[in-house]
C-alpha cells in the first residue's frame, strides 16, 4: 500500500524546456509541483506539451534543459522510475504476450522475482475483472479490455505516482465509471494521481486540483471552483475556452470570415 501522504512534492518540475531537432519547441521553461497524495488533472489542447511532460517525467524524453524530482529523488534515477506507474494514452501491449504474461514480465521488470510477480498479476487480474481474459494474448481483447489491462499494468509494482494518460479515451460510459470507482479508490489509500483528460467533467468530477496547459506552459492553475471565479466562468469549459483554446478559436473565426 503506498504511504501515507506527507504534504510534500509527490512530483517537481523546474524550467523544463524540450527543444526537439527540427525546432520544435514543446516545453518553453515548464514548472510544476503535484503534492504528496493529490488527485491533480492536467488540461490542454493537443500539441500543448502533455505527452512531451508525461514523456519527460517517465524518462522517455530526454530534456533539453530543467530538472524533475520524484518524492526527492532525482527523475532520471532508478528509484524514481520505480515509484511511477504509467497507463498510456496509446495501447503499447505486446501482440504475443497473454494477459497474465503481460503483467508478469512487467514485474520482473520492475525487480519483483517470479513468485511475487505472479501473485500481483492475479490480483490485478481479479481486480479489473479480467479473469474470463487471463489467457487471451492482447490483440483479441476488446478495446475496454485492452484499457483494463493497461491500467492494471500501471499499477503492478504499487507506484506511488500513477499517471494516466486519457485512461477512458473510447470507452463506452459503464466502462468509465468502473474505471472512476477503482481509481477512486487507489486515491483514497493514498496514491497520487496525474491525470490528462480531454473530458472536462472527468477532470472536475475527480481532480483535487488543475492546472491548465499551452504553449508548453502552464497557463493556469486552481481548483475547478477556484478556476471558474478567477476567470469569471460558470463552467469549467468556459475557463477551458478563455485561457488555452480561445487563440485557436479566434484564429479559426478569423479565417473563415476571409
């Protein structure tokens, strides 16, 4: 079970820029702090740096410039790695691997020996209701399935950050709530929870906290309430509209009445 939360940085970033080779600026000097045990939502358009951020704080991206810091530890570290769990956006499960074999070989990944690896793997399987599945290579299950298995992935090896990745991207609406409920859950037992979602009321409905993303910064940063009063706002998609889509919403208009 993951600890108790402490009220300190579960997640720090400071000045992270990403310049990739063809110019491309994705992070523009990106800080961010998620506390110990918070439920904290990102929002953005596409393009606006959360896969490159997710990809930086994962280790996957290698930044052209800042620093990252898990729990204290620093990013590009083993222990760091071992503390963050992933469900990503895109299904990236191995065609020839079952179910049961997918989340064992990412135990042993993660330094579980088989024994304890495999005892996880069931729980998870049981878990996410996954059991008539546990046999089935990955490519014949359903897209849900599919979604259930990455999140059981995620959560193998009891990581103290989880970041999900639009988790309920083309589930049907059954499918989203059993996914709230169990993450829900994992909150409450104390995880902290990174989530991007292009559902604004997915994020209002779950996140303790938001910040709002463009530009390869964050432009904004509140409770939904919080964001609502400072920008004058009934709706989260109001505030949504006003800070990181209105450019793009004005540039559209602009060109159509051309």
């Amino acid at each position: 079970m993951p600890s108790p939360r402490t009220g300190s940085a579960a997640l720090e970033i400071r000045g992270l820029t990403k310049r990739y080779s063809d110019g491309t600026l994705a992070l523009d000097g990106l800080g961010l702090e998620v506390p110990d045990g918070s439920f904290f939502g990102l929002l953005g358009p596409n393009g606006a740096g959360k896969t490159t951020l997710i990809g930086a704080v994962c280790n996957l991206v290698r930044m052209t410039e800042g620093e990252i810091s898990v729990f204290g530890e620093p990013g590009s570290g083993m222990r760091a790695r071992r503390m963050i769990g992933i469900a990503e956006q895109e299904p990236n499960l191995d065609k020839f691997l079952t179910v049961f074999e997918t989340l064992l070989y990412h135990g042993g990944y993660y330094g579980m020996d088989r024994q304890e690896a495999s005892s996880r793997a069931e729980q998870m399987i049981e878990a996410f209701d996954l059991t008539a599945k546990r046999d089935v290579e990955a490519p014949k299950l359903s897209g849900g399935m599919r979604r259930r298995l990455l999140l059981a992935r995620a959560l193998l090896h009891r990581p103290r950050l989880v970041i999900l990745d639009e988790p309920t991207a083309g589930v049907d609406l059954e499918l989203r709530h059993e996914l709230w409920s169990y993450i829900r859950k994992l909150h409450a037992q104390g995880t902290t929870i990174l989530l991007t979602t292009h559902y604004l009321e997915e994020a209002e409905a779950l996140c303790d906290e938001i910040a709002l993303i463009s530009g390869g910064r964050i432009v904004a940063r509140d409770t939904a309430e919080g964001l609502k009063r400072s920008h004058g706002a009934a709706t989260l998609e109001e505030v949504y509209l006003k800070t990181v889509a209105g450019g793009r919403i004005r540039l559209a208009q602009e060109v159509e009445v051309e």
